[in-house]
C-alpha cells in the first residue's frame, strides 16, 4: 500500500498478491489535506476494507514506513492520537485468522505508487 499527497489530494494505492504471485490493486483519491503518516494511514484502512472483502484469512502487510509499522506493531502503548487511530486499526485486524506487518523498502512498493499518482 502507499499514498501519495498533491494538491490538496491523497491518493491511496493498495496491492494484494496471493502466494502465487496474482495480483488485484485498488486505488482512490481523498479531497483532503493531511501530512504522509496520516495518509499512509489512511492506506492501511484502505487495505483493511479490501482485504475483508476478498474474504481473506491470513495477511501479510508490507510498509514502506518504518514510523506506521511501529506504531501498527506497537498494541497501543503509544498515547498518541495516530496510535490510537492505528490502535482501531489493530481491532479490525483480528478478524483474519493471522496478520503480519512488516517494513518493506520503497522499491518494492512501485505498483501502490504508481496508483496512488495516477
């Protein structure tokens, strides 16, 4: 998943590849103002919506942003407002039967970018 901000504008990029290697992105864009924590945020809800209707099990989320996987990671000990928004994020999480979220570099996130901009 990624975001991108423009203008005023979020674009939200989301991916989900099976262990095969098939793919469905989805993408969409906010009319509203925010900084790119908060957006990438916005993403990983995104991600959520999509990956309970696909009906999935077990997911594994890769970020880009080492700052939302702590917090995502962090079983809302962080007292933040963010925190807490990724704390209800967490909740929603338990519905999948196992879920992993892990840091993954920029390169690897071309295709959630590539929607996001476009």
């Amino acid at each position: 998943m990624d975001a991108a901000i423009q203008e005023g504008r979020v674009g939200l990029g989301v991916i989900a590849r099976d262990n095969e290697g098939f793919m469905l992105g989805r993408g969409c864009l906010k009319e509203t103002m925010m900084n790119s924590a908060w957006a990438e945020l916005m993403a990983t809800e995104e991600w959520v919506i999509m990956a309970k209707s696909l009906n999935l099990k077990k997911v594994n989320f890769e970020f880009d942003n080492a700052s939302i996987v702590n917090r995502l990671n962090s079983n809302g000990r962080d007292l933040t407002f963010m925190a807490q928004c990724a704390k209800e994020i967490c909740t929603k999480l338990k519905s999948f039967e196992a879920t992993v979220i892990t840091w993954a570099p920029k390169s690897y996130n071309r295709l959630a970018d590539f929607i996001c901009n476009f």
